[in-house]
C-alpha cells in the first residue's frame, strides 16, 4: 500500500469517526426531545365524565412543581376502588375524563399531566416522573372517597414505564400496561444500532429491571401492528413480570389509536372489574369479578 493510498484511507477515517461522533452528539443533545413531546393543547377544552364527579385538581410535587390535572368520583357515596393513568410521550391526558365513564366504571379515577404537558408546570424527566407517580398514588390512597386497599395503575407506552416503577414500589392492587417495552434504553439501541447510546442517554425507562419487582396481577395489551414498540421488546418484559400475567393484542389497533378503541377500554374495564368489586350505577347493582380470557 503505497503512502497515498495511506493518507486517503486514514482521511476517510477520520471523516467517518467525526461523523459517528457528530452522529452520538447529536442523539445527546437532542434527547429530551426524541423521549419526551410535551403536549400543551387540551384534548378535550371541558373534561366531563357522565359516570363520575369530575374536577379539577392541581397538587405540587416534592420539589414544588405545579401538576394539574382531574379527579373523577363515581356519584354513589362511600370509598371506591381507584386508578391512576399515565400518558404516553406525546399525550395530554384531558381524554381520559370523557372516556372514564367506560374505561374504569364505579371507579375514582386520577389522572394528571406530566411536567410540561397541558397546564402543570415544568420540564419531563425520568426521576421527576417517577418521584410525582409516586406521591399521586400517596395522596389518591389518602382520598377520603377512596378504599386505599383498592387502587390500580394504568400506563400507556411511554407512561408504562412510569407504572410499573409505582407498581415496583407501592402496594397497588392492579397493573395495566398498553404497548409495554423492556427499555428506553433497548428501544434506543435498536433505532440507532451502529452507535453506543448508552454512554449518553440519561432517561432510560428500563421497566425490566424493576418487573421482578411488581407483586400486582398485571394485564399487558399489545397493538396487532406496532412500529415503536416491537412487541419482541414487550415479550422480554413478560418473561420477567413475577406476578399472574393477561397478556393480550387488541385486533385493528396500532401504536396510535390503540387507548382509544373500544376494545382496549372494554379489555381494561373487564380486567379492573375482575380485581374490584364496583357498583354499576347504571343498573344499581354489584358487579363481580368479570376476568378477561387471555389472548
């Protein structure tokens, strides 16, 4: 190889390493936005459940941050069985008001913005919101309208992993996972696959280091196509849940629309319902356990 030949095969090389590294810079500058999408926009402008009282609710977190959001409460007197829902990355969560009435019926329903989304305050981040699930599971089973022995955390996509760390280190009685992942950090290493993202990604979301964790029955709803969560990523987080597992797919759903389809709110409803036992205000009776057939 003669001394030309050298130089431009080592010019090439250096080009090539200043751009994976340009490439690795940019991935850790730009972070925060390729995990979080702060939604501001109320998806619904005057949240109402026709099965609940709803109202709104704005609590500080640790630090003092402002997070507001709605408290529903089923119309009947007495405590209720009651959940937690976490959004995805790019959801506010106003929705969950209009939809409660089917998704979690007979039940108080507690579902708040992250930092930076609609109108709480703050900027997203993977302790911040782990720290704040946690304290908004306190102070639901503190409610004076709510059996603290009966409340469940629901989690979608980005919001499973905050979920799952709640259910990891509080005494819930039910978890709802739709379109789960392993990790943040695996969902990283496979988009950008020629680069060591581990060395700079802070918010790692690794869900399936605490799933051993989590003692609560556990339903996982999978979207039939799902170009963000494979569901091979979703499969190594089921082989480590300790707890009875309902792993299902809801037929005609994607990573999209999958919450808002009235399968996945039905699924959702049977599998609370079979760890509850609520009221149906409707009818006036007592609704028992009703438990969802696996996939």
């Amino acid at each position: 190889m003669n001394i030309r030949t050298k130089r431009l095969l080592s010019g090439i090389a250096g080009l090539a390493g200043t751009a994976w590294l340009g490439a690795l810079a940019a991935i850790a500058a730009s972070q925060h936005k390729l995990i979080f999408d702060p939604i501001r926009t109320k998806v619904v402008e005057r949240p109402r459940s026709t099965g609940h009282r709803t109202r709104p609710v704005v609590l500080r977190s640790a630090d003092g941050t402002r997070l507001c959001g709605w408290l529903l409460v089923p119309v009947a007197l007495g405590r209720h069985p009651a959940v937690i829902y976490f959004g995805g990355r790019s959801e506010e969560v106003s929705w969950v008001a209009r939809d409660a009435a089917a998704m979690f019926p007979g039940m108080a329903v507690l579902v708040m913005n992250y930092r930076g989304y609609g109108d709480s305050h703050g900027n997203p981040g993977e302790r911040q919101m782990i720290e704040d699930g946690r304290m908004l599971f306190d102070w639901l089973a503190g409610h004076r309208r709510v059996d603290p022995a009966r409340v469940a955390v629901v989690g979608r996509s980005l919001g499973s992993g905050v979920a799952l760390q709640v259910a990891a280190h509080r005494p819930v009685s039910a978890l709802a996972l739709i379109t789960p992942y392993d990790s943040v950090l695996a969902l990283a290493k496979r988009r950008f696959r020629s680069l060591p993202v581990a060395l700079v990604l802070r918010h790692r979301f690794e869900s399936v280091k605490y799933a051993r964790h989590v003692s609560a029955p556990t339903l996982v709803l999978r979207a039939e196509s799902d170009d963000v969560v494979p569901h091979l990523h979703t499969d190594l987080l089921v082989s480590q849940l300790g707890a009875e597992v309902i792993d299902q797919t809801v037929p005609a759903s994607d990573h999209c629309n999958i919450p808002y389809l009235p399968a996945t709110q039905q699924c959702i409803a049977n599998f609370l319902r079979g760890r509850f036992i609520v009221v149906d205000e409707a009818k006036s009776t007592v609704i028992g356990p009703a438990i969802a057939a696996p996939a």
